[in-house]
C-alpha cells in the first residue's frame, strides 16, 4: 500500500503580522483605511487568526462596528477563492507527489472551522482525486465516523484508496486515542475491500497532523 510518508509536521505559513496584512487587504475596498485596520485588529483580537476570522457566522461579529453584509460576502468569496486555488494545485496528479499542496488544499477547508468535521478525499488507482466528501459535521471536540458509510461512499466513487481528513478545533493536530483507534478500524475494514487508507490528516490551528508521515498506518498482517 503506498502511503504519504514525508517529514515531520507542517505550520501554517501565515503568522499573526501577515494575518493581519490579509484580512485588512479583504475589507479595504468596502471600508476606509482607518476602518478597515480598526476591523481587523478587533477580529483578529477575538478569533486569534484569518482563518477563524473567514469562518465565523454573521451574528459573531454583530458588535464590530462596520461589519455588514458586504463584508460577509468578501470573507465568503475569499474561502472560496482559496480552496478554488488549493484544488488547482492538486487537481490531475498523483496526491503523493506534493503533499504540501495536500495539507494546504485541507487547510483551505477546515482551519479555523468551529465545529470537528469528517471529510474523505477519494482517489483513483494512480492516487489521483477523483471526489471529496465531507461525511460528517460533529461538535466543538467530537465528530461521528461510520465506517459503513465511508466504504459505501469509496465505492460509489470507484475510489482505490482514501485520505480521512478531520479538523481539530482546539488547535492542537495531535491525533487522540479515539482517532488512532478509528484510523486502524478504518485500515481494517479498507483492507479486506480492497481500499487503501492512504493517510489521515487533521487540522489543527498552526499544523497539519499526518498518520502516514509519523508511522501510524498500520498495514494489517
């Protein structure tokens, strides 16, 4: 089984400074220079990065003086944006050969998102993405995995082999006990019907946690 096994964890590229830089460069064009500094400061104060800044609901920022429906529409374009660019970069070619481009395609979706969400990236025989699912939106600390419902999921895409991404709100990308556990369960059940766990990655706020990279897929005997 081929696996994304490469170097030890990756950060997220953006520090505190360049947040700031980004999130003033989305609000300019809706708000005065004055105004859009004093926006992001106080987001960026509240939510402590762009990305849960991009993330957060309308009613979160109903104090922040300024804020309004245009703003919640340029923070909308902007995620799309830049999962839109993430896929580009990932899109046609085998996913073990820019497992950065990886990590940043899962970053574009779940850094900074509230809540834990479960998603499959499905991959075709030369570990090329053919679909992406997000199966299951959980709580602040827990999401539910079906096993039964990622292996009907690979099939209905034809997939050979799997990546599980899942996004840890607390900040931390170290995997817990239940996600080790869940991981082999999964490694298991894929095994005996022919589909690879390629890797599992989890998000955390400033690094991206990966199974394969740190010897945690165990191929079954």
């Amino acid at each position: 089984m081929r696996t994304m096994r490469h170097v030890a964890s990756v950060p997220d590229m953006a520090g505190p400074s360049d947040d700031y830089i980004l999130l003033k460069k989305i609000i300019i064009p809706h708000r005065s220079p004055q105004a859009s500094a004093r926006m992001a400061r106080e987001m960026l104060a509240r939510f402590g990065q762009i990305g849960r800044v991009l993330q957060a609901s309308d009613t979160e920022f109903r104090d922040i003086t300024g804020y309004g429906p245009d703003i919640s529409e340029a923070f909308s374009t902007s995620r799309a944006i830049a999962r839109a660019v993430s896929q580009v970069a990932i899109s046609g070619r085998p996913l073990l050969d820019n497992i950065e481009a990886v990590f940043t395609y899962c970053r574009a979706w779940l850094a900074g998102e509230r809540r834990e969400q479960f998603h499959v990236l499905h991959l075709d025989k030369s570990y090329r993405l053919i679909a992406h699912d997000c199966l299951q939106i959980g709580t602040v600390d827990h999401v539910t995995v079906y096993p039964r419902e990622v292996m009907h999921r690979a099939i209905s895409h034809c997939a050979s082999a799997i990546v599980l991404v899942h996004n840890h709100p607390s900040g931390n990308s170290q995997p817990s006990g239940g996600d080790i556990a869940m991981t082999n369960r999964l490694v298991m059940i894929g095994h005996h019907m022919g589909i690879a766990i390629a890797d599992h990655i989890i998000v955390g706020e400033m690094h991206t946690f990966s199974f394969a990279r740190n010897g945690l897929l165990k191929e079954p005997v």
